[in-house]
C-alpha cells in the first residue's frame, strides 16, 4: 500500500474526527441557557461576597472566604453539569430507582443523631466540616422518578396519557419525601415538591379530574397541618406576621420588614456595589442564601434587579422550550419538571423579599449561597442540556 492509503487509514481510524464531534455538540448546545446560568453565578458570586465580606472582616477572617467556597461550588457544579449534559438522558430510566433511595437516605439520616439544625429547620447533615442538605436532592429525585413514572414504557413520540394506576405509583412515591420533609420541618421544600408533583402529573395528561382532586387535597393538607400542629412555633409566626406585616415588627415580622427597606432603599440605580448600609450592617439575616436578593435591590438597585429577573426568565424560557420540543414524553416531563421547580422557586424567593409571599427558606437558584443547592440546580441545568442536545432534529449522541 502507498503511502497515501497509510495516511488515509490513519486520518480514517476510529475515534480520529472526536474532536470535530466535540466541536459539533458544543455548538448544537442550548447556548442561551448556558449564558444565562452562567451570568446568573457571575452576579450571584459579587453578591455573596458584598454580603459576607463584612461580617468576616469584623470576625478577624478572610473576607473573600465564602466567595471561595462558592466559586468552588459552582466550578463543580458545572463539572456535574458537563457530565449530565454528556449522558443520554434517557438513561435515568435506569437510575431513577438508585438516585431515589439515595434521597430517601439522605432524608432519614437528616432525623438521626448526624441531623442539624441550622435557621430553625432541622434539614441538614453535617459531616465534619461538611454539611448538606437532602431536601435539595430530594427535588430533582423526584423529577426524575416521576418523569419515568408517568412516561410511556417505550421511547419515541406519540400520545400517550398515565391511568389512575400510574398517578396513584406516583403518589405514593411523592408521598415518602414529603412525609420525611414535614418532619424536619421543611415547608418550603413541601411547597416545591407539592408543585412539582401536581404540574408533572397535568403535563403528563391525566385525567383534569386528577389535577383538581389533587388540588382540592393540596388544601386540605394545607389546614390539616396547621389544625395538627405540624409546623413549628417560627412558621407560623412567618404566616402570621405574612398576613399582618405589622404585627410582630421585631419578631416575626422582622425579616421581612427589615428585606422590604433594604431593596427600596436602593432606588433606581442602587447604592453601589458593596456599598450597601443595610447590607453591610447586617439587618437583614441569611443574606448570602435567602435573601441574597435583598443585596441586590440595595445595591445594584431597580435596573441591576431588573437584569437578574430577565436572566432567570430566560433560564425558565428556554428551560420550557426545550419541554415543548422534546423528542419523548420522558425527556418532556423531566424538562417540564425541572421548568416549574425552579419557576416556583425563583417566585417564592424573590416574592418573599417583596412581601408578596410568606417566608419559606428558599434559596434564589444559582445565586443564592450554598453548596448541596448549587450542584443539584446545576446537574439538573446538565439534564435540560441532554435533551436539548437528543431533540428529534438532533443526531443521536452516544
């Protein structure tokens, strides 16, 4: 053989055009969505750092500490990210089983001795100088196995709507976790996962019996919890002072008080990056996690909160697109899923620091402080691009 045909086998040879596929995927990537979580860190890193900085500063510590820990939270993140985004998405049919007991797990060791308490909710375990939250993986575990619960058995497209027998293994799925959660207490992880669950089963298209019965349960829960005590001395005072903002100001009422002055204080254009008084001073307690949004009403002001709502609406735009355009009824309801959970949560979030909604511990995503969140929000982004990336226009990806 020539020359030739040796340098033809080689450039030939299994594996020589990866780069170029690499390449190919790269750009067949949902980039706007990419940009959009990945501004939303960006901002969000500046705002953990204005929001800690002085409290370490008056400790005697590093004042870029926590801004450490969370550029490194968000580096593995988007490794997860990459990694999720790499695997077919339709895999999860298999996992689904294991990430869901995994969860399970983690909710029941959060009620054992390794549990801690931490804002008043007993949701966290801590391991060494670690801790971690189960309730976050709870969320996208149940995505994941009510999506392969209430899709059809076999891929492809077509019409398909889950019987009362599939709805109901759904239920009784969701039932576990949420049971577990109520324990801790966690209520603001029970408001996502009872909206999760109740939008994947009518995007599933079952039965509008189903979705106002369901309804109409939701509510009862909603008083039978209250009637039974469930929820703890705190929550209710949260309610309470929600209803009546006026009627705890030092208390309960303090929070969400003291968040309401910080954002209006910040006007139009905001005080300047880390020039917040209110943010400096500390008024506002959890200001890195869940109330990160309150530093960025004081200081980035109207137009700087403005741009952070515009990139989370385009984080949940092209979220639902890629739900409406999935090649299978799984991939539809894991994207429609993982839209509404963080649509939800971003509501609640950014509502409770206007008053609009009653305070439930939710973190912002991907701005808000915190290890366990970041990952699974960003593992759940590295889904969103699998099945942006298997679209039925799409090549295959192995």
């Amino acid at each position: 053989m020539s020359e030739v045909g040796y340098a033809l086998r080689r450039e030939l040879r299994p594996g020589a055009f990866a780069p170029v596929r690499r390449l190919a995927v790269l750009a067949r990537l949902d980039w706007v969505l990419l940009a959009s979580v990945l501004l939303l860190t960006a901002i969000g890193s500046l705002l953990v750092w204005s929001s800690t900085r002085v409290r370490l500063e008056r400790a005697g510590e590093a004042t870029d500490q926590f801004l450490q820990r969370h550029l490194i939270y968000v580096g593995l993140g988007l490794l997860l990210a990459a990694l999720a985004s790499r695997m077919d998405y339709r895999r999860l049919r298999g996992g689904a089983p294991m990430i869901y007991v995994v969860s399970l797990v983690g909710l029941v060791l959060v009620l054992t001795p390794l549990g801690a308490t931490i804002n008043g909710s007993h949701s966290w375990i801590r391991l060494g100088g670690l801790s971690m939250q189960p309730s976050e993986l709870a969320k996208l575990a149940l995505v994941v196995v009510l999506a392969v619960t209430l899709a059809r058995s076999s891929l492809g497209t077509g019409e398909w709507n889950p019987g009362w027998q599939e709805v109901l293994r759904a239920l009784g799925l969701s039932g576990i976790p949420v049971a577990l959660v109520v324990l801790q207490p966690d209520l603001g992880t029970v408001m996502v996962i009872g909206v999760i669950v109740l939008a994947m089963i009518t995007i599933s298209g079952a039965s509008l019996r189903w979705v106002v019965g369901l309804s109409a349960l939701a509510a009862l829960g909603a008083v039978l919890i209250a009637q039974l005590h469930l929820l703890s001395h705190y929550q209710l005072n949260r309610f309470a002072a929600f209803t009546n903002p006026a009627l705890d100001p030092r208390g309960a009422g303090y929070n969400a008080n003291q968040a309401r002055i910080a954002v209006g204080s910040g006007g139009l254009f905001g005080k300047g990056l880390f020039e917040g008084t209110q943010t400096s001073g500390q008024f506002v307690p959890e200001q890195h996690t869940d109330f990160i949004f309150t530093v960025a009403g004081e200081e980035l002001g109207f137009l700087g909160s403005a741009v952070i709502i515009l990139l989370l609406g385009l984080m949940l735009w092209r979220s639902g697109r890629i739900a409406l355009h999935a090649s299978d009824n799984l991939g539809a309801l894991l994207a429609g899923g993982i839209t509404v959970w963080f649509g939800f949560q971003v509501f609640e979030n950014i509502g409770m620091t206007l008053g609009i909604m009653p305070i439930a511990g939710l973190p912002l995503p991907f701005v808000s402080y915190g290890g366990t969140a970041m990952f699974v929000n960003l593992a759940a982004m590295g889904i969103l691009q699998s099945i942006h990336l298997r679209q039925s226009k799409a090549q295959p990806i192995a």
